[in-house]
C-alpha cells in the first residue's frame, strides 16, 4: 500500500511509486424527496490533462468508479456531451432543446442559459440565442462584462 501525502486538493504523491498524480474533485448529483430535491457529493479521482474527448471520457469513468466504490447500490446517468450512456449526449445542455416563444422555434439550453446571463458591465446577450452552442459558452463577453449579477 502507497503511503500518500496531500498537497492541497490538487496533487497527491506516493512516496512509494514515486509519481505525482494531480487529482480534481467534481460534483455528482443525487435525487432527493425532500427541498432542494438534490443531494451533492463530491467525487475525488485522478486527473486526466487533455483536451481530447478521450481524456474527457477517462475523467468521466473515474468519477464513476469513485462515484460507485462509494455508493454500489446507486446509478448513474452521465448528462454531458461526453457521455458515453445512451441518452446522456442527447440530454446535455448542447443538444437539449427549449422552446423560446418570442424566437418562434427551440434552442440549445446551453445558449438560453448563456445568453440569459447579466453582468455588473452588460448583458443579457440574447444574440447568443443565434449561434452555435460552443459560440454562445466562448463568447468573450461572457468573460470580460465583469461580475455575473442575475439570470
């Protein structure tokens, strides 16, 4: 067995393997009965770098693992654009769909849900409402309109 020692959250090293791995820390969600109807556990696991869907996905499986060596019992519907469960692509908030009554057709939620965004400097950018899913999350002014104050 490693001996670990902790520096942070972010890197552990075993002193007898001798390697550091970064670790991150992500929250899986739980349906609860009662308000706020979610439970919130974070999830510890090895950090894949990359940017390639690959590396994306093996993040996603260690959460799993360390999602399931702490709760066996449960399932877990991975909702992400890098799914890789049935359903769980077609849920994400880039392909997802909602109905804007004032645009007379549906949009990604990821783009409602961007462009509904108000900031201390601008905003709401409802123009995001006309763009690609991945425009609409990259949109500068999403990052330079200063601190997000409303939806």
């Amino acid at each position: 067995m490693d001996l670990v020692i902790c520096f942070g959250k972010q890197l552990r090293y075993h002193i007898i393997t001798k390697e550091v791995y970064k670790t991150a820390t992500r929250p899986v969600f739980m349906a609860s009965g009662k308000p706020p109807y979610r439970i919130a556990w974070s999830a510890e696991f090895v950090y894949n770098a990359g940017f390639a869907a690959s590396q994306k996905q093996k993040n996603i499986t260690a959460i799993h693992n360390a999602f399931k060596s702490r709760f066996p019992d449960k399932k877990v519907l991975e909702i992400s654009s890098k799914s890789m469960q049935d359903g769980g692509v077609e849920l994400s908030a880039f392909y997802l769909l909602k109905f804007v009554p004032s645009l007379g057709k549906s949009v990604p939620v990821e783009n409602v849900f961007q462009a509904g965004k108000v900031f201390v400097n601008g905003g709401p950018f409802t123009d995001l409402l006309h763009v690609s899913p991945k425009e609409a999350k990259r949109d500068e002014r999403l990052r330079s309109s200063g601190r997000l104050i409303s939806f």
